[in-house]
C-alpha cells in the first residue's frame, strides 16, 4: 500500500515535524546566530531584532524539538544548539538554494 499520514514511522513524523519548525523564519535566524557562541533570549532580540515574547516563543518550539538545549544562570537562560548537525542542514539547504537559483538566471 505505502506510507500514509496514518501510519508514518515515527522517525519520519519527528523530520517532518523539525522541517516545520526549521521552516520558520525566527528559527532560521536564532539558530544561525547560536552559531558562534551561547546566548541569552535578550541577546537573541536584540540582535536580531525581533521582539522578546516572539524568541521565547521560538526558542520553546525548538526546545520541544530537541534542537537546542538551555542552563540557567541566576535569573536568565543561555541557550545553544544541542547537535551542529543542524547547522549543516541549513548551510546544505542554502547551498541548494543558491544552486536552484544560479540555475534560473
């Protein structure tokens, strides 16, 4: 028969569910600028300047998705990405990107 929505391996539900997740624009940027070094959801607003209830948001989908990892420091959280394969998912995906696009022109 083959693969429905209804009887979807749970690896394959779990990838759908991070590209959903990827697929957004904040957590596209916040994960681009974990890239270098730990930071704060205030350091994470103020760079990217996005407001700070729209990179809490953020950041609690893409804890929930295992994506990155946090630690308390007195009043505030430092988060940081759990596994930099994800960023060579992203670099993979612009490089495509580019590609596809370099192919239009």
């Amino acid at each position: 028969m083959g693969i429905t929505k209804q009887n979807m391996p749970e690896t394959m539900y779990r990838a759908s569910r991070c590209c959903r997740v990827l697929g957004n624009p904040t957590a596209y940027l916040i994960l681009r600028c974990l890239d270098t070094s730990r930071k704060t959801p205030g350091d994470l607003s103020t760079a990217l300047h996005i407001p700070l209830t729209t990179i809490s948001m953020t950041l609690r989908h893409l804890r929930q998705m295992d994506v990155i990892r946090y630690e308390t420091k007195g009043r505030t959280k430092e988060y940081w990405i759990k596994d930099r394969k994800v960023l060579r998912i992203l670099i993979t995906v612009e490089e495509w990107v580019e590609s596809v696009r370099a192919k239009r022109a």
